[in-house]
C-alpha cells in the first residue's frame, strides 16, 4: 500500500500592488457602510439653518409619511403632530411662531408662522406674506421678493378644507440682483372652527404639510 504524503500549505504573500490597495478598498467599504447607517436616520434631528439654496420640492413638505400617531403640541389654533427641534413662541397678538430650538431669537432661525384673529386684520391671504424687511433662508439678509403667480392646490388641514399656494420667492442684494429663489408655502384656511388661519412657511419645515393635515384644532 502507498501512503500520499500531505504537505503543509504555505501562505504565499500577496503582491505588492495588491498588499497596497486593499486598506483602501477596506476603507472605502467601511466609509460607504457608516455613511448609509447615518443617512437612514430620522430626519426630524433639526431643520436646516442655511437652507434656502433653491425652491423647495413637494416631498419636502409632504412625503414623510404619516405623522397622525405622533405626540400632538399646541400650536396657535391648531395641535399639530411636532418635532423634537421645535420651540414654540407667541411674538405677538394672534401669531404663533415654530422656530427652531436654541436658535437665538433675534437670529433669523428656521421658522414658520400661524397667524389667526387680529393678525389677519389687513392681510391679503391670496398675497405672498413678506413682512417688511422681510429676508431669504440663510445668514446672508437677502431681500425676498415673490415673484409671479403662485402654484395653488386644495388640501386639508386638520381635516378642514384649505388652499396651498406654493410661491416662488425671489433673494436679491442690496443691488437687486437675484441671487437665489426659495419657496414659501402658504395654507389659508377660511373656515376653521376658531375662524380664518394662515400658516406660512418659508424654510422648507420637513414634513409640514402632512403634519399639517394630521393636525387637530384646539376648539374642536
């Protein structure tokens, strides 16, 4: 009978080449995994300061899914399903400011306004509402200016029907000039149980619109 020998194997040493690129590679997988892991995350971790780069996309405001089983907060008229960035102001009579929290407040902070009773005295609410001095998102004070008509469309608030116009806003300098264009986001609600609501929104809120339509009113 013959008996095979086995021979121990022996690791051969990779090539240099080889040897060289394979931290790279490990690390560009490693990069890629962290960066998904980071991307995935919930996007209620703040509202973005600088915004304001360009008009905002519908599912900016309403594709976040549904916010209805979310912890409601009191918001001017409404209970509205809120993020955890959010901070809650009153300024003034009939105005109720959402901005965002530890943001400074005579900082120009990521915000949104519901406005309801003597707030609207005066207001046209088929009229972009820009306030005088009124400025573009962002740190840079640029005028806001709408420009042309608005893209309007029925929705709901809080289950009460509202109309949406979607403004193009213009952000010019000191000369002029337009640098940018942002979108403010208006909902008019004539018939609300408190009486007529306008909300504005002119930094792209993530997930407004259907919070919004999740919402309740307090006098309900």
């Amino acid at each position: 009978m013959r008996h095979r020998t086995t021979r121990p194997r022996t690791s051969r040493p990779l090539p240099a080449s080889l040897a060289s690129a394979l931290p790279v590679v490990l690390t560009a997988v490693l990069g890629a995994a962290l960066l998904a892991g980071c991307t995935s995350g919930s996007a209620d971790a703040g509202a973005t300061v600088d915004g304001g780069s360009g008009p905002a996309q519908a599912e900016d405001h309403g594709s976040h899914g549904d916010h209805a089983d979310a912890g409601k907060v009191p918001v001017g008229p409404l209970q509205l399903p809120g993020a955890d960035y959010w901070s809650v102001l009153q300024p003034a009579d009939g105005v109720t400011q959402v901005r965002a929290g530890g943001c400074p407040e005579d900082a120009a902070c990521p915000s949104f306004e519901v406005l309801t009773g003597a707030a609207l005295d005066g207001i046209d609410p088929a009229a972009a509402l820009l306030p005088d001095g009124a400025t573009c998102p962002g740190t840079d004070a640029l005028a806001a200016r709408a420009a042309g008509d608005p893209a309007e469309s029925d929705v709901e608030v809080a289950g009460t029907p509202a109309t949406l116009a979607r403004w193009t806003l213009s952000c010019v300098d000191a000369a002029g000039a337009e640098v940018r264009t942002v979108e403010q986001l208006q909902w008019y609600v004539p018939d609300a149980p408190g009486g007529a609501v306008l909300v504005v929104d002119r930094w792209a809120f993530e997930g407004l619109e259907s919070r919004l339509a999740a919402g309740g009113w307090a006098s309900a």
